[in-house]
C-alpha cells in the first residue's frame, strides 16, 4: 500500500527489494478524513477537514529516543489533538476537537489565545481567502465552524464596529472568492 502511495498522508520512497528507504508525512495526514459514507473510516475522502480519529501523540510516543516526561505529554493528548509547537517550546497547550467535522467544539477563549501567543507574532495565521467557502472548520483550532462565526469573532476581538447588515455583507463578499 505505501509502494501504491495508497495511505492518505504517508509518501514513501521503496527500493528494489521493497523496503522503505524514506517516509514522509504530508499535510492530509491530519488535514483529511472521510464523511463514513459506506461505513466508519470508509467513505468519501474529505481534505483540508481535520481528521478527529487520528490519535498523532501516541503515534509520536512510539519513538524510542524520547524520554518517558515527553511521552507521557504525547500519549496525554488523545485523539484529533495536536500540539505542532510542543517540540520547539515545551508547553503543552493542544488544540481540541470534537464531535463531527461540521460541528466543531469551541476552545475556550484563553486555551486560544495561550495557543497563539505562542507564535512570533503573537497570533495565529491566516488562511489564504481563495475558495474559503471550502474550508470550514476555520482557525487552527477549529472553533469557528462558519464564515459568519469568523466575521463576529473579528467584528468583536478588533472592534470593527460592524452592523449586522455590514457583517452578512461581508460574509456574502467572502463566500464569492
């Protein structure tokens, strides 16, 4: 199946004598799912969704060189929970997600903004705006489940003084990219 590039996220470099010589791990490994059409963890294949199954910490605490602290953090996050600066800063701040791809749980505001004032500079980044009408759940952490909710966080976190009007405006505006 890895010679087939046949796994969602895993790309392999396979010799003559069909061993692994190099292994590589894409975006899609935790950016894709299914929608369970034909019955769980088998359907039709859903990028750019975050895949809630995928337990990546106890993948990660597989390795051998790591020291049994850093394990356990691994082994504590559980499924569809990622942490992808945990390695360069030594917190522990996952993001969290729940139930179906379409209904995504909200983090509470500070697990948030501890998650991106771990960036440099100090907020998350922005997804490109082509075809964004796509993309739901948006922001890294999944909690903003429509382009309506993204509008309001930022009407709300940057004072943008918005109207209703001007906020379904905008989303119309945004769906149209």
């Amino acid at each position: 199946m890895l010679k087939l590039n046949a796994i969602v996220g895993l790309q392999t470099t396979v010799d003559a004598n069909n061993h692994i010589t190099r292994l590589g791990v894409t975006c899609a490994l935790c950016h894709s799912t299914v929608d369970n059409s034909v019955m769980a963890g088998i359907g039709r294949r859903m990028d750019g969704w975050p895949n809630r199954d995928l337990n990546v910490g106890a993948i990660i605490a597989l390795s051998p060189v790591l020291a049994a602290d850093k394990k356990a953090v691994y082994t504590s996050w559980g499924p569809g929970k990622y942490d992808p600066r945990y390695n360069q800063d030594g917190k522990n701040t996952p993001p969290r997600w729940a139930g179906k791809a379409t209904s995504p749980a909200r983090l509470p505001a500070q697990s948030a903004g501890a998650y991106a004032a771990r960036t440099a500079n100090k907020a998350y980044r922005t997804t490109p705006l082509r075809a964004l009408w796509q993309h739901a759940p948006y922001f890294h952490d999944g909690s903003a489940a429509t382009l309506a909710d993204v509008v309001v966080h930022y009407n709300r976190v940057r004072g943008l003084g918005l109207t209703a009007e001007q906020q379904r405006d905008l989303v119309e505006y945004l769906k149209s990219l």
